[in-house]
C-alpha cells in the first residue's frame, strides 16, 4: 500500500484556501498511485480555531468542508482531523476527531482521548474527551489511529484508559497513523521523536505522524511529519516549517521510504531563525497585511527584527525609522543606516530633541522641585512609539515591536513607548540568544553591522547609559531567568542550583513586578517551551515570594 503524508499551512476560517489545498493534495497522492493520504489534526478548521468553535455557522462551514473533501476521495482515502459534535448530548458539544473518508463519504470516526490544557492548549474549553479507544480496520489492515497527545500520556492525570497505545497494542495493529498539531519550540523535536519512537516499541508497530506547518499569531508549528518502520527506526523526515507531500510503502507490515534516510540536521539558532521568518509571514499573509515598520536604534534588537522582517516580507516592505535624541551617540546613527545599507530596506530619520522638549517644557510647572528621573526617559520612549503608531495609521504598516525575552521578563522597557507593537518579533528570545542570531543572520554576509554586535548595549535615554547600570549581565540574567520560567523553578531550587541568592532575589522580583507590562504586550512569536502570553498565566495582583 502506497501513504501519502500530506504536511499543510492551513489559514484558520479561510475554508476555501484550506480545501483547495487539501483536495489538491488529494489528487496529486491519487495520480501518483496512493491508496491513502493522511491530514494533520483539525485540518478542517484550522488550529487553534479558539472560541471560532463556539460559532455555529464557523461549525456549519467545517461540515460542509468535509462533506467537500469527503466527494474527492474517489479510488483513494483520507484521514483527516475535524471537529465533530457530540451527539450524545452530554458533556461538551464536540469531538476532536481523525475521520476516514473513502468513496465519498464518512467512513469511521475517531475521537481524541487526552486533551491538553497546559502550557498554550485549552482543548477541554471546547472538547469532550473520548473514553474508549479502539482500532480502526482499512483495507483488511488493523490501524492505531491516534490523535496527537493521546501518544504523549503515559497513565497520566487526564487519561480515562490508561496507556492509549498500551490499550489499542491488545488489538495488534498492523500500523500506528498519528495525525497532529504539535507546536514549536526549539526543544520539542528530539522529545517528540522519542515519544513517538517509544510507542512503536509499545505497539511492535511501524507508525506515521502528520503534523501541521504555519503559525497563527504567537503559535507556530515546525511541520517536520516522521515515519517510523518497526524497529523504531525513523525512516523519513518531512520539511521543517515548509508545506511538504511525501509518499511511504507499507509492505510485509512494515514501512519503507523511497529515499534513504537523512536527518535534517539543525541548531538551536537555525531553528529560532526560520520559526521566527515563518512567524513573520504568516503573521501578515493571513492577516492580510503587507508591509511593516518599527524604530530602528543602531541597538541590537531593532537591527535584528528589521534584518527579519526584510528576509521575511522583503526588504521593500519594510520601513525602519531612526529618531535619535540628545543622547543618542554618532555610532548608533551610523551603525541603524549601515542596516539600512545591508537590508535595503526603506528608511526615514526623525529626530525627537524638540518632541521631547516640549512635552517636558509642557510639564514643567507640575513636575516643578522634582529632579529628573525615569520619567523624562519614558518621555523620549512614549514620543518614538506615538511616532511610530502615527506612521502606522496613515499607512497602513504593522509597527513591529523589537523588545527581548530580557527586557519583557524584568519590566525593561515603556509601556506605550518601545513596547507598542502589533507583533512582538523576538519577545520569546533571549538577549543572550539574540547576539548567537545575529551572527547566525550574518553567516554569509555582513547584514547587522558587527558594531551593533559587539558594542555595550544601552536605551541612550539619558548620558553614557549601559544596560549594565540596571540589569545584572546578560549571561547572568539569562541564565536565572530561564530557571524561573522555562524550567518553572522557585526561587529557592534556583539558588540551590548555584546561582547566588542576591542575585536571584533581585531578578525574581523584577520578573514578579513586571508582570502587569506584559499583560499590555502585542503577541509574541513563541519559540521556547514557555513563552510569555497564553502559556504562562500568572495573576497580575497577588503576594507572593516563592
């Protein structure tokens, strides 16, 4: 039997695009002699789809799609994830569901078991969870057809069956088909290549996964679909963030590739790199935008967003705007229009002195007897974000924000100053991760000048500031600071770990206190295993020192 492994970008609600290219896949598996293509979980409507699936007519319209799709499968199958609705009346109104379809109609549905609800996932606000599993039989072959994280529970808190694969290896499948929706991070692949590689060992099956490509906003996904022969031996390995169709044999009970082989070998920085160019596509294409505009400072971090944006829109639709102050050094002004040079990308300079002045001439009368402080520098911020937003309003551009991982996590930056943004471009990347991207962005030419690169980091909102004079060192910060969020760690078990108790006192409460910032923050490109945003949800006014 030849499979077919159909990896898509799918554009939530845009039911047309989405069974264009569906049924176009369809038919390309079936000229090139599939007897069965397989789609990735709610393929149909789009994932997240959110409270969408609250939307009767949204509902209407996924049934009706898979009516569509259900017609093309002539003389080959499908299966393919959609919402179904519970028709038992009990519990919540649908299913997660992979259905069959084989000669123009429904054929066998089956329901998502374990539904997440950690991290960026809330799938019990919509679903009801399928409490009993069971094979699927296709043309005379026992299938383990699974729905993404009903492989990631081993006995675990939601599980209703226990084990699932455990369960459906009593029924001897023949082959294991896993259709997914499996967000990146830069961790995620060799994890998710070991759980799938250990439910073969389960089963004693060969096993296909089909996981979905693109980004909706802040969620993205790699793509990266996997087969798997009986050994638990990978044996192809489907594009990562790209659209892909790749065919497999499934002889003698097992699985064999046309192609030998080859891993797709990545760095963690290669990987940041093409979430974020992918991030920033989709982000425009489906939202109908086109081209962008954001401050450019000669600092690292707007240099490396407006580096992104013109790899990822093109270089023509990208506006970057230098508006130096009488702080900002000669060297900054050089080095934001040596980008511009490298990029060629569109620029303006307007300059802020007399902006600045005069909003605080315009205070001077109630900010009389007091010394100047941080609020004359948010003053220059606030004056750049309302530039920037104007520009944005009479053109119709997106202000991309530039703020970093740092920055949003200990509250370093203005609220509706530097932080205004409709997209949050590396709000989910480290300053240390930062400086390995842009030399990662300058690997075959200078495109970040190497001054922005290697010289102190500074806002240059007041005389020869560093960002050293507020923060602890970069490496330092970061390094905490990936204990208390990605690693979820308290403040104690960091300080056990070795990192001196001052220090991760001080960053803990600036991490706690800048929590109603990020509140206000634009989206952010998620590519770690925890993000600010959906996945870390954290009350805005509470006490608490752990």
């Amino acid at each position: 039997m030849k499979i077919a492994l159909s990896q898509l970008n799918y554009h939530i609600g845009n039911f047309e695009e989405n069974n264009h290219k569906i049924i176009s896949s369809i038919q390309e598996a079936k000229s090139a002699g599939a007897e069965l293509i397989v789609f990735a979980e709610l393929a149909v409507s789009g994932y997240p789809a959110k409270d969408l699936l609250r939307n009767n007519h949204f509902l209407q319209r996924c049934y009706d799609s898979l009516q569509e799709i259900a017609a093309a499968c002539q003389d080959i199958a499908c299966i393919i994830g959609a919402p179904v609705p519970n028709a038992d009346g009990e519990g919540k109104p649908l299913y997660n569901t992979a259905v069959l379809l084989e000669n123009g109609a429904v054929q066998t549905i089956v329901k998502k078991s374990l539904l997440p609800d950690y991290d960026v996932f809330d799938e019990y606000r919509y679903f009801e969870p399928n409490k009993q599993v069971s094979c699927i039989n296709f043309k005379g072959k026992t299938i383990a057809l699974t729905i993404c994280e009903d492989l990631w529970d081993d006995d675990g808190p939601n599980s209703y069956v226990g084990d699932i694969m455990q369960e459906l290896a009593k029924e001897h499948p023949d082959l294991i088909i896993n259709i997914a929706a499996s967000p990146f991070s830069y961790t995620h692949f060799d994890s998710r290549k070991n759980v799938l590689g250990r439910n073969v060992i389960k089963a004693g099956a060969p096993l296909l996964y089909v996981n979905q490509v693109g980004a909706h906003a802040d969620i993205i996904f790699d793509g990266r679909s996997l087969a798997f022969n009986k050994k638990a031996e990978p044996i192809l390995e489907m594009a990562p963030f790209a659209e892909d169709l790749a065919y497999v044999h499934f002889d003698n009970n097992d699985l064999q590739a046309d192609q030998p082989y080859v891993s797709r070998e990545t760095t963690e920085i290669s990987l940041i790199h093409d979430a974020l160019i992918l991030g920033l596509k989709d982000y425009f294409r489906k939202s109908g935008f086109k081209t962008a505009v954001l401050g450019l400072s000669g600092g690292l971090d707007s240099a490396l967003v407006a580096a992104l944006a013109c790899e990822a829109l093109g270089s023509e639709n990208v506006l970057a705007v230098l508006m130096p102050s009488i702080y900002s050094s000669d060297h900054s002004l050089k080095d934001a229009l040596d980008l511009v040079n490298n990029t060629g990308c569109k620029h303006h300079i307007i300059p802020i002195k007399d902006i600045a002045a005069s909003f605080e001439g315009t205070l001077s009368e109630i900010f009389a007897g007091r010394n100047p402080d941080t609020t004359e520098e948010n003053i220059q911020a606030r004056t750049r974000g309302t530039l920037l937003m104007a520009i944005s309003n009479k053109f119709g551009n997106i202000l991309l924000n530039t703020s970093n991982k740092s920055e949003a996590a200990v509250g370093y930056g203005t609220l509706y100053g530097d932080m205004a943004g409709s997209l949050s471009v590396i709000g989910d990347v480290y300053k240390t991760q930062a400086f390995e991207l842009a030399r990662y962005m300058n690997r075959e030419r200078e495109i970040i000048p190497i001054n922005t690169i290697v010289k102190p980091p500074s806002a240059e909102l007041r005389p020869d500031q560093k960002d050293s004079d507020s923060l602890p060192p970069y490496d330092l910060l970061d390094a905490v600071l990936f204990q208390l969020i990605e690693m979820e760690k308290s403040k104690e078990e960091v300080v056990q770990i070795g990192f001196d108790e001052a220090l991760v006192s001080r960053i803990y409460k600036m991490l706690g206190n800048a929590e109603f910032k990020r509140f206000q923050a634009p989206p952010i490109l998620r590519v770690s295993p925890k993000a600010f945003g959906p996945g870390r949800s954290m009350p805005l006014v509470a006490k608490y020192s752990f």
